[in-house]
C-alpha cells in the first residue's frame, strides 16, 4: 500500500514512515508539511492511503477536508490531530478514519488496518 504523509512535525512523518514499513509494509510515496501543493504532490504521487493532520489544513480544515474529498472520492483519508475534540468534525467533513496523536502506535495500526482491509 502506498501512503501520502502530511504533517507540519518532521518527527512524527520520521515516526509514522517508520512504523508503516516496518509493522504494516507499507511504502510511504510522498511527504509534505502544509497543503500549499497538496493537489500536485498527491497527484504525482497516486498514493493508495493519506494519513493528514488536521491542524496542516488551515483555518478551514473542514472546507480543505470537503474539497479532498470531491477531488479524490476513492482515496481514503485518516485525519490526525493531538486535540481529539475534533474527531466529529473530521468524521462529518468525510474522513472515513480519525485517530489522536495522543492514542499509542498500536490504535494507529489498528485503524490503517480497518481502512485498508476492512473490519475483522
């Protein structure tokens, strides 16, 4: 599986490469750290999977959220974000997956695993 990163912290893309390939073999196919060319970088890329924080997306993460969703309907989107209150709203903008930043490794894996291969 081929995944597209964006996270403003250069620690937490290292940590997330890291376990994707080592845990879940997954290849990480792109990397940025805000949505300035979000639409060209993941278009080249053509990444199976985007693991995208919720802060990156601006001061409308709900609308950026919305207008991913419409440009690329297939690809599935897990939001991060280090302040879980804003799970419902990433769910509701069309996220199929949210996880926190506070969760341990293993909540994350769990929920890449149900993203990509379903429940069970």
């Amino acid at each position: 599986m081929r995944v597209f990163v964006i996270d403003d912290q250069a620690q937490v893309r290292g940590a997330l490469r890291k376990l994707l390939k080592h845990r879940l073999n997954m290849q990480v196919v792109g990397e940025a750290v805000d949505t300035h060319n979000l639409w060209i970088e993941v278009e080249a890329a053509r990444p199976d999977l985007l693991l995208l924080d919720w802060s990156v997306l601006g001061s409308r993460p709900v609308e950026m959220l919305t207008v991913l969703r419409d440009r690329y309907p297939q690809l599935p989107v897990i939001i991060m974000s280090a302040q879980p209150e804003v799970r419902r709203a990433a769910l509701v903008a069309g996220a199929d997956a949210f996880i926190s930043k506070a969760d341990p490794p293993e909540q994350l894996l769990a929920t890449l695993k149900h993203v990509c291969h379903g429940p069970g």
